[in-house]
C-alpha cells in the first residue's frame, strides 16, 4: 500500500496502472481490484497470466536480491529484532531458485510463482489452488525437474555478438559496429536434433550522435518455421563530428577517389 500510494498517489489510481499493464501485456484473465492481493469477487487471475507478468518480472535483475533472501531481520541490531523467513521455501531447499511469490488466501488456496536458473537457463513455474503448501512446494519441484531434465538453451548471439560494422554519418568515428540489444538463444528439447536458424539484418542509415541502447535498426532471426524480430544497437557511443572533422574526412575521401 505506501508503494501504491508513494508511485500512484492512492490505491486505487496504482491499481488503474496495474489493469493498464496487465492489458499492454495481452492478459485476457486477469483483473486487479486492490494491491495486496486479499480476496475480491473482481480480483482474479490464471496461472497462464501470472507466467506472463513473471516472465516480465524477472527482466529485472535487481529484483532478485530480495527474491533470493530465505532469511534475514527487522531491527537487527536492537533488543526487538524479528525474524522473517520467506514463505517459498524453495529458496533454500531447492538448488537454482531465486523466486517469485507465494500467496494464500482461502478462496485462492496454495499458490506460487517460482522461478529457477541454471545452465543459463530460466525456467518459472506456477501452480494454484494447492490445498496446502507441501503440495504446491512438491508440485513445481516436479514441474522444474522435467524442465531442467528435458531442455537447454543454447546462446546463437549474445549482447557482445558483431553483426556487422556500418558507416556513420558525421560522427567522430566513421564506422561503427552493430550489436543485439539482447540475447538470443534457442530452447532445445535434449533429445531432439539442435535447431538451424537464418539471419536477415536490416540497418537504418545511421548520423551521429548515437549512444548505446538506441534502436538502429532490427534483425530477424528465423528458427524451424518461427520468426523473431528483435532491434539491434551499436556497440560504442558516437559523437557528432565537429566541421573541421568533417572537412578534413571529405577532403580524405576525395583524395583516395571515395567521393
């Protein structure tokens, strides 16, 4: 409640921006009513959806530093400290898991988003309506095990991969090299051959200034019939060229017959 009200200014205009949300991420089965999850006739969801904002979640990295905690203390340090233990016990009893969310109410039952890495892999499960939290904890044991047991990934490009190198137009660097703004990786059944992909790079024209992070164009990565287009950057900040750079680049050029 006091992140609602410190975000959105009241309860219930954060909750407006969690419906709006919910929406942008194409949830057809959710709706929210308040922000701390205790029954409502309208507040509802599906394990399908909360995969979904999970999936979204876990983009956040620095989340996971509190996600991971099992223990720790209030008022550590004074003659009142209380012990918290974090309710997914998964965090501790089971190697790779990091997260999400446990939640109970006697309406909703048992539920949990968990969410595990290993081998560079992110696997999130979730279960509802467990009737106690023994089952839900052995349930998405189970699901995780399969997962891990029967997939990998395998990286095709990283961040730090060179798609190509291009000309840039009035920077202080004349070239400048191409990048993906994320990984890409194929989920690979182990006992399936590994998947062939196809690339096609598509390079706006690109002028100084540029900074890292800025869209300059997309790559489209084809993988057995399925298509992703995902943007791609430059590697490096370049800055605008001054005039006398410029003429001095130009008069080069002229000189070597490139103009």
């Amino acid at each position: 409640m006091a992140l609602a009200e410190k975000i959105a200014g009241t309860e219930e205009m954060f909750v407006d921006m969690m419906n709006k949300r919910a929406k942008e991420l194409g949830l057809t089965e959710t709706n929210f009513k308040n922000v701390h999850g205790l029954h409502d006739t309208n507040h509802y969801s599906s394990a399908y959806d909360m995969s979904i904002i999970a999936k979204e979640l876990v983009k956040h990295e620095k989340l996971f530093e509190y996600t991971s905690i099992y223990e720790d203390y209030l008022r550590q340090n004074t003659d009142r400290k209380i012990w918290l233990v974090n309710t997914n016990k998964l965090v501790r009893f089971y190697n790779g898991v990091d997260g999400l969310k446990t939640g109970y109410t006697k309406e909703a039952g048992y539920c949990l988003t968990a969410t595990a890495k290993k081998d560079n892999m992110r696997v999130i499960a979730v279960v509802m309506g467990e009737p106690d939290s023994q089952t839900r904890n052995k349930e998405v044991t189970e699901m995780l095990d399969y997962a891990f047991a029967q997939y990998e990934v395998e990286e095709i490009l990283s961040k730090n991969s060179i798609l190509d190198k291009v000309k840039v137009s009035k920077g202080k660097d004349e070239y400048v090299e191409i990048v993906p703004t994320q990984q890409i990786t194929f989920l690979n059944k182990k006992t399936e051959p590994k998947k062939t992909a196809t690339f096609d790079l598509n390079i706006n024209k690109l002028s100084a200034p540029l900074k890292v992070g800025d869209k300059v164009g997309t790559i489209k990565v084809k993988e057995d019939g399925i298509e992703r287009i995902i943007d791609v950057t430059v590697k490096n900040d370049i800055e605008k060229a001054n005039i006398f750079e410029v003429y001095i680049r130009n008069l080069k050029d002229m000189l070597v017959g490139n103009m």
